[in-house]
C-alpha cells in the first residue's frame, strides 16, 4: 500500500513564467461538498489566482472551480474565497517575506493527496518583461541543445 498517494488536478503552468519562484509551501484547504466533487471531475482553474493573509488566516482569491453539474440545489460560488490551512509559524514567516517589496503568494498546483485536496502555494516576485524574454531564449537553446543531441 503506497503511503502517499498523489494524483495533480491541475497547475498553473504560467506561474512559473511570470514569477521566480523563491519558496514552496504545501496547504491544505476548507472546501464544501460540491467543491470537491468538481475538483474530482478536474473543474478547476488556477488561472490569475493569488493568495492574501488577513488577520493570521490565508486565503485564496481567484481560483476558478466549476459548478458541480449533478448537485440540484446549494451550489458553491465557483470564484468564491477560500480559506487555506498552513501551520502558524508558516503564515507568520510568510506574512514577513510578503511585506517585503515584491514578493506575492501564488497557487502553484492543486491535488489530492490520500484524499484531501491539497495546494502548493509558491512565495514568488514578479518577473519584468526583459527576465520573461530571457526565459523563453533560455528555453528555446535548451530545445535546440537536445535536438542537436538527438540527432548525433
């Protein structure tokens, strides 16, 4: 029996263009019934969220999670926020970093592990437009690299 079963639902694969990723931190979530069953379903979108710490508490803004489409009544608002659960000392050593110029908290991935769902928050700074072209240069001598290398 694995002891720690992971299955992703999704990730925010921009995030990692847009932002220099400092730190990772594993989060659980409070969700409702309805929210769950559509995450199973894989309803959900990490596109243009961020997280905000208001009163020693996280929360997640923006994260999109469909509608279930079996529920007939009380379904959750799918741009609804949601609280995110971390330990105290996490919240506190990132509530430092994040009043520090430029840094945000962004959902990197959101899973199941052993059942409950779970998000990868990211402490990132944004990147500026120069550091995005010089990702995709990098990226792009990266591909031709291993082209070259395939075709030897």
């Amino acid at each position: 029996m694995s002891s720690n079963h992971i299955k992703i639902i999704t990730e925010n694969r921009k995030a990692r263009y847009n932002y220099f990723i400092e730190d990772t931190y594993e989060a659980g979530m409070v969700l409702l019934g309805t929210e769950v069953k559509s995450l199973r379903l894989g309803r959900v979108n990490l596109k243009d969220s961020y997280a905000r710490i208001k009163n020693g508490e996280v929360f997640v803004h923006q994260i999109h999670i469909g509608a279930y489409p079996f529920a007939f009544y009380d379904n959750h608002d799918p741009l609804r926020k949601r609280k995110l659960l971390l330990h105290k000392g996490e919240i506190k050593k990132l509530y430092g970093k994040i009043n520090e110029k430029g840094f945000s908290l962004i959902p990197l991935k959101m899973y199941f592990q052993n059942g409950k769902a779970k998000l990868t928050l990211a402490l990132a700074r944004g990147k500026r437009k120069y550091d995005k072209r010089e990702t995709i240069r990098r990226r792009d001598e990266q591909r031709d690299f291993d082209r070259s290398k395939k075709g030897d």
